[in-house]
C-alpha cells in the first residue's frame, strides 16, 4: 500500500479534473487550492 506523503500534487490532480469537468467551478477550486497550500505552508505540513 502506498501512503501519499505529498498533498500538494494531489490537491492540484483533483483540482484540474473537476476544473475541466466543470469550468464554471475554476475561481472556487483555485481559491480552495490556495488557502490549503497556504495553510500547509504556515504549519509545515507535516502530519507525523
């Protein structure tokens, strides 16, 4: 079983799929993607 340790590829994998399934959703999903990568930024993101 492979653990994902990196969130930042993923976060932006289901971004670009919902992006392109949906465009009207491209301000919200940039917005989400934003504040989580700025978040794990501010805590290290580091989930030891």
């Amino acid at each position: 079983m492979h653990i994902v340790t990196s969130v930042g590829p993923l976060v932006s994998l289901i971004a670009g799929i919902l992006i392109l399934v949906v465009p009207r959703l491209l301000n919200f999903i940039v917005a989400i993607y934003l504040i989580i990568i700025g978040l794990l930024g501010l805590f290290g993101g580091h989930l030891h």
